[in-house]
C-alpha cells in the first residue's frame, strides 16, 4: 500500500460553503438597505407622492444603517475566504513553472 503523508491535508483549509452562502445574503442585504435609503431620498424630493417627513428620515438612517453594517459583514466574509487558501507547506510541493519555449518552426 502506498504511504501518504496525511499531515499535508489538514494544512489546507478548505473554503466552507456556509461563508459563500453568508456572504451573498450579507451582499443583498446590503443592497436592500441601498434601497430603502434610496426610497427615503426620493420622497424627501417628492412629499406629494412619497411617505411623511419623520417617516422619511427613519427610512434613510435605518436602510443606510442595515446597507452599512451588511456591508461590513461581506467584507469580513471576502477575508476570511480570501484565508482559505492553501498555507505555505501545500506550496512547497507544486513544481514551479517552467518558462515557455516556442518549438522550432
């Protein structure tokens, strides 16, 4: 049976699924708090169409609100998919890139 050396497996920290998934909610939600404020906006630029005055504002500060803190989330999120990769022991054993020769014509 041929020998393998395990220790090499648990350097390499795989990318978890759960953080894409968290990291596309936390990405809508930010744009969903873009929106609200936006909404909020408009209808401080038009009162006869759009919601009251306190209810203007409210919807600015709470959408730009939740839009800042999902946004600080993604951000983490990239970062810490962004560690995943593969540690330094992993690359030690890919064989380097040899520079491309053009085969005589």
């Amino acid at each position: 049976m041929e020998t393998q050396d395990r220790l090499i497996a648990l350097n390499y920290r795989h990318p978890m699924g759960r953080n894409v998934v968290l990291l596309g909610f936390f990405t809508r939600s930010a744009i969903v708090g873009v929106l609200v404020a936006g909404a909020g906006i408009a209808s401080l630029i038009d009162p006869l169409r759009g919601m009251q005055y306190l209810m203007a504002l409210a919807s600015i500060v709470v959408g730009g609100t939740v839009a800042w803190l999902a946004w600080q989330r993604a951000v983490a999120l990239c970062d810490r998919i962004d560690e995943d990769t593969p540690i330094l022991s992993d690359r030690k054993h890919v064989s380097p890139a040899r520079p491309v020769t053009r085969a005589p014509a």
